[in-house]
C-alpha cells in the first residue's frame, strides 16, 4: 500500500529485561517490521534490555529515576519547575502522598527524571514512542510534549485485557483470578494508569493445573505479535483514533485483514496450549 514510505522511527523506553525490544528489533532486522529503533532507554542501570541495544547498535542510555527521586538535585530545581509542579499536581496521577507540600517536592524530582529522559528521547527524532515494560507512569507534562501537534504517539503493552487489571501484575492478577482467557493489549499512553485507547487486543486459553509461568510464556509470545502489527498499522496509516459523545477516545483499524489477524492469533494461541 505504502512501498515508498520510509520506516517509523521507534524509541523504546524498558525497565527490565526487554523481551518486546528484542521482537521489535529481530522483526526490523529480518525486514518484517517497516520500522527502526533509533534510541533505546532505561529508568534502572541493570535494565538487560540495554544490552540487547548496544548489541543491535541502537544508542542507549539510563535515566535513572531512583537517583532523581533520591539524591541531591537541589541545585536543579528551577523556580519553573517548582510553578510546573503546581500547575500539574491537580493531574497527575502517580504520586499518592497526602502531605502535598512533600508530594511537590518529589513530583518536582519526577519532572527533572523525565525531562532528561525527554531529551534522551528527542535525541532520536522519533515518529512513535513505545513503552515496552517501562515500569513508570508518566506524567501530563511528558505526554504533552510527545502529543503536542500530533497527538497519541506514545503506546503501550499490557498483559492483561485492558480495561480488566491495569498496573503491574497484569499476568498475575489474571492467573489468581481464576480466568479462562487472559489476553494483552496494546494501547495509547493517556494520563491514567492504563487508560489510554486501545489499539488491539489477544486473547489466550488458561487450561485447567496450568501454572502462572506457563500462562504468561503463552501470553509473551502474543505480545511479541501483538505490538509489531500494531506498529504495521501505524506505518500504513490503518489507526483512527475517534472521541465518542461522552468524551472518551476508541480507535478504529481500517484493515481488510483485521478479521483474518484475530483469527490467526487465537489459532497460534491455541496450538501452543498444553490443552490442546
């Protein structure tokens, strides 16, 4: 559809392992994915997912948070960033603590964390940004400058059916629930915790003495799947995003073979049940 289109520049945020960086870039590498990861970043020095950059030769860098929220960064904070804090504090959605005079402190913290990273990200001139295990909520100011002109160009794996166990233990919180189909998701960042638009959806069986290691190997390789094609449709321009009356954000994939890929990934989800 689109053969002169030049691929979609990626930066990549982790925390860990990076198991989605290495899909994205073995699916770039064989030509399957029309995109290029052009910067790789971490919130944790001992993130692996780092590695496995500098391997593919993407430029990578740490931005480490717990060193921004923890040590001495006084002769940082600006009287702006302090007055950002204030605006923001009423929005943003990650920090709980009640004593506010305490929650701006470490939010003004939290900005000086992501402002680093936003340049660190910038420094790749990137189309999209994709959380890929970035164990972090972001805050309005970092969405508002990825949104700006264009808006919704940060996206996000989940592994679980969104909006059914959002926050970290996605596989977990399936699992101990009792389900029988868990699932992942890929979705728009927003500023709630996994709030954002969904993009698409897998699901996958959970049969009956099956431990959680096996559910969530069953659901990483849809994850894999999952994200690289949602990726594809961005590149060939398949994602409408649309607002309904109520206000709230849903997209719409203009694609012909939408049914056969749903098909596909219940099918490969099947075949690699113990249950089978």
């Amino acid at each position: 559809m689109a053969s002169n289109r030049k691929n979609l520049r990626l930066a990549i945020l982790i925390s860990g392992g990076g198991t989605n960086l290495q899909a994205i870039l073995d699916r770039c590498a064989a030509g399957l994915l029309p995109a290029k990861v052009v910067v790789v970043a971490a919130d944790r020095p001992d993130a692996y997912g780092l590695t496995r950059a500098r391997r593919a030769g993407v430029p990578s860098h740490v931005v480490d948070y717990s060193r921004y929220l923890s040590g001495a960064m006084d002769s940082r904070i600006s009287p702006e960033l302090e007055v950002l804090a204030e605006s923001l504090d009423s929005r943003q959605r990650i920090l709980r603590e009640s004593d506010r005079p305490k929650r701006l402190r470490r939010l003004v913290r939290l900005l000086l964390a992501e402002n680093e990273m936003i340049r660190v990200i910038e420094s790749g001139q990137p189309d999209y940004l994709c959380l890929a295990g970035f164990m972090r909520l972001v805050t309005p100011h970092f969405l508002a400058h990825f949104h700006g002109a264009r808006p919704w160009r940060v996206l996000n794996i989940h592994p679980a059916l969104l909006p059914a166990f959002p926050g970290r233990r996605g596989y977990e919180d399936t699992f101990d629930y009792g389900c029988k189909w868990g699932g992942v998701t890929v979705h728009f960042v927003d500023e709630g915790e996994d709030t954002g638009p969904i993009l698409a959806q897998a699901v996958y069986p959970i049969w009956p003495d099956e431990d959680l290691e096996a559910v969530r190997s069953r659901g990483l390789e849809l994850e894999y799947e999952l994200y690289s094609q949602c990726i594809r449709w961005l590149w060939d321009e398949r994602v409408e995003v649309r607002r309904r009356e109520d206000g709230r954000w849903f997209t719409v994939i203009h694609d012909p073979s939408y049914p056969r890929i749903l098909k596909e990934w219940v099918d490969r989800a099947m075949s690699s049940a113990s249950g089978s």
